[in-house]
C-alpha cells in the first residue's frame, strides 16, 4: 500500500489512536520494555533477531545482570560473553554485541550514541535496529520495518508478492514512515510490532480481535491469509555428524576449542560453522558407518598420544538444525583408562560442559552422554 493510498486526515488519525489504546492496555510485560535505556532495547534487539520473544527473556535478564552497561560488556572475556549467551544461537550476534560496545569506548567515551549515523556506525547494527533505538529510547521519528512490521503493512494495503524484494521492501519502509504517530514513534513502533507478533499472526491472523481490521483491504478481500507471500525457502541438507565424548573413570570429558573457519569454506558439513566457532566435543563429518568412521578417527589421531580407548558406546541418535541443514549426529561415549593430552583442549567434568561457551548442537550432545550414564 503506497503512502498516498492510506487516509492522510481524519481516518489516518482514528487508525493511530486505535492502534495506540490497543497497545497500552494490552502490551506484553517485557523486561525491556520497563524504561528506555538505550543499551537496554539494544540488547534486546539484537536477541530477538530469528528467536521467539519467551526464549530471549531469561537471556536477556541473565546477560544484562552479567553485562549491565556499555563498559561491562565491552571489558569482559569474549568467551564470557559467549557463555552467558549459549543456547541463543546464531552466535556472531554476541560477537558483533560486544566489538560494538568496544567500538563505544573508543569512539563516544563508554557512552551509547545518539545520532543516526553514529549508531548505524556501529559493528553488526543495521537499519531496522538504528530505527528501534532512536524512536524508542529517544522519540525520534524513525519507522521500524522487520518482518512483523512488514506483513501488518502489506495486509493493510493487500501488497501482494515477496515483501522481501528491495523496492517492494522500500515502499513498505515508506508507507511504514507515513503511518508512524509522530507524537509518540516509540510506543508507535512497538505497537505495529506488538499487532504483527500476536494479532496479525502469519497463519490464521486473528482479525476478530484486531484493533484496526476496519482499515485491513487484505481482510475486505478475504485475501489476508495468502499476504505477505511465502518465500522460497533454501533447499535442505542432510548432514551426518558423529561425534566423541571421550570420558575417564572420574566422569571427565574433553572439549576442543573454539575451531577457526578456513578461508573460503563453505561446505554444508563445515564443523566450525555447526559448532558454532566454540567449545565442542571432537566431531567429524560422516558417510554410512559414523562408528567405525569415529573409531578410526579416534585411534588415528586421538588414541596415539595415550593408548587405545577402552569402550566405544554408542548414544542416543540425536537431530538439530543449523539454517538450511538437517543434521543426523552419531554420538558415542568413548571412554579411557586416561585421557589423553590435546593441545588447547580442556579437561572437565562432564556435568560442567555449561561453564565453557558451547553450541547448542554440543549442548544436546552432552545431555545425551549425561542421560545414558544415569
């Protein structure tokens, strides 16, 4: 819907009020919705990227306890910051959290910006969140676009197509920025989000309960259920893992570390890539026997530094996926009268694999060694 197709006078005014009393009686009681501390809305931003709002809340409470301002965050470890944030996935978003915070301490004095060039400046921000910051933690009037936005806008003006497609994405940042209430952009932004969260659904929107279905072309067509139009989805990958969790009598592991990606890598069996970049049990690419695969792997270039391993045992089978890969995993339980010495790896009991930075494909891995040894 272009701008010029939506009321410009007294209905335009009857769809922002509407939409604004809506939110005010029945927003959701967020944690970062309870002042506007710019850091704050920005941590929350970036954790709510591809992830369900219940998830990121105890995150979000966790890591802002750990990492409450701009200096906390920038100071710490990278693998504390890791750590607080596994179980999120994807993990450059952490990354990109802190070079960011880093990047405030050199540049704005610990301070977080004000300016649209200067937060847009900064590592891992894009528009959509430049827009979030400065509407929400100071009045400015930016329109937000992302995905929710998008699809209440397209149902409203019955846009049909991939909302995706640049100019088709660029109409709709205009028409978003026609109907933001000037005099209140944050609760404005919030707002269209919160209807396109939990109202303007995309199956079965609930347009009953819609504040603003008077307004919808989409719905008055009875159209609203084919807007926005599904996008081509990347074809899967099956993807066999099998995976070591090579064990001593002291109910020790070892965890390697943090692998580096290869220049140019791009292969859908990339272990650095489904590991995340982080701490994780030996794990490698597999065809039909991932057993006598791993096994061969283990006495190669695991058991020639200390012996042979005692017991290979075979755990539960265990899917996951990362993007547009299917991951069948193989793990075993491979245990040692003594573990061996690897460089850079660590020794520690299994139980704590959670104080060490670790992916979720690990995560379930460790579980599952965990569960059969009860």
């Amino acid at each position: 819907m272009a701008a010029e197709h939506f009321p410009r006078n007294t209905a335009l005014r009857q769809f922002r009020s509407q939409l604004l009393e809506w939110f005010a009686l029945y927003q959701r009681d967020l944690p970062w919705r309870r002042n506007r501390d710019p850091y704050r809305i920005w941590i929350s931003e970036i954790m709510l990227q591809q992830t369900r709002v219940a998830a990121v809340i105890p995150y979000f409470e966790k890591f802002c306890a750990r990492f409450p301002d701009v200096a906390a965050l920038a100071s710490a470890e990278e693998a504390e910051v890791l750590r607080m944030w596994s179980g999120l996935g994807y993990y450059s978003r952490a990354r990109n959290l802190q070079a960011a915070a880093q990047q405030m301490v050199r540049e704005h004095g610990g301070k977080f910006p004000k300016t649209e060039k200067e937060i847009r400046g900064l590592r891992g921000i894009g528009q959509y969140t430049t827009n979030a910051i400065l509407s929400i933690a100071f009045g400015e009037q930016h329109a937000v676009l992302d995905g929710n936005v998008a699809r209440v806008v397209a149902r409203l003006g019955a846009i049909r197509g991939d909302p995706r497609g640049s100019t088709r994405w660029e109409s709709l940042q205009r028409t978003a920025s026609h109907l933001l209430a000037p005099e209140s952009p944050g609760n404005w932004n919030q707002a269209m989000m919160e209807l396109g969260a939990t109202v303007c659904t995309p199956r079965a929107p609930k347009c009953l309960l819609c504040p603003v279905a008077k307004f919808c072309r989409a719905r008055k067509l009875g159209i609203q259920g084919l807007i926005p139009e599904k996008r081509k989805k990347r074809a899967t990958v099956e993807v066999t893992l099998a995976v070591a969790v090579m064990t001593d009598a002291r109910g020790r592991c070892i965890l390697l570390p943090p692998p580096k990606n290869g220049a140019g890598k791009a292969a859908a069996d990339d272990i650095p890539t489904l590991v995340s970049n982080m701490w994780h049990f030996p794990t490698i690419s597999a065809g039909n026997n991932p057993a006598g695969e791993l096994r061969r792997y283990v006495e190669k270039n695991i058991a020639p530094v200390r012996g042979s391993p005692v017991r290979f045992t075979a755990l539960e089978k265990l899917r996951h996926t990362v993007t547009y890969r299917a991951i069948r995993i193989f793990p075993f339980r491979v245990e040692f009268a003594k573990l061996p010495d690897i460089a850079g790896a660590k020794k520690i009991l299994l139980q704590d694999f959670s104080t060490l930075p670790v992916s979720n494909l690990t995560r379930k891995v460790a579980r599952a060694a965990l569960s059969a040894a009860k």
